[in-house]
C-alpha cells in the first residue's frame, strides 16, 4: 500500500502523504470529531506498514520508531516452569530533543 519511496527512513512528509492518499477526498464530508479519529487511525496504519516495510519512521518534533530484533531467552514460570522466547522484532521509539524537553528529561511535566 505504501507507495514507493527512494532512502530507508519513513518521514513526517511521507506521512502526510501517505495520510493524503488514503483519505483527503473523505475529509469533506465529514465532523472534526470523525477527521481527528480517521487521521489517528490512519496515521497507526500508515506508521505500522512503514515500519514493516522501511524498520524506521522519524516523525519530526515527535521522534523516531524502530524496529529492532530481540535475541530468543529463556525464562521460569510462576510455577517454576522454564520456557523459550523465541527471537522477534520489537518497536521502540526514542522522543526527540522537543518532547523529551517538553515532558523533563526526570519525568516531571514542564509548565505549558
């Protein structure tokens, strides 16, 4: 569904393209309420099939998902009994130098 794209990173244009494509003509016809749902769901559509696709999306002002791989481990049970966790890919996100100021790098929220 993506359309093509030269380079590895997924970036806040390609997002709004892709948001674009997938529902500008609808926008018109519709409440805010109905736009802000449809451009969030669309936006975890979109973020999710360039991750699967590109293993990386920076979203400016907001930061960057990964995927990154995680080795299989073993593990114990409440009862004690071990278990295998196979290897597999994990999203992480790191907040850029915007949010992480906005929120306190010690967790506490800055004043608005």
């Amino acid at each position: 569904m993506l359309t093509e794209k030269k380079g590895a990173d997924f970036d806040r244009g390609d997002l709004i393209r892709e948001i674009n494509a997938r529902v500008g003509a609808l926008l018109a016809d519709m409440t805010a309420a109905e736009i802000i749902e449809t451009v969030i769901h669309c936006s975890n559509t979109v973020v999710a099939d360039a991750l699967t696709k590109h293993g990386r999306v920076e979203i400016i002002d907001l930061g960057t998902f990964r995927l990154k791989l995680r080795k299989a481990k073993s593990g114990t049970g409440f009862d004690g009994a071990d278990f295998q966790v196979p290897s597999h890919m994990k999203v992480s996100f790191k907040a850029s130098p915007y949010v992480r100021q906005r929120i306190g790098e010690d967790g506490g929220f800055s004043v608005f």
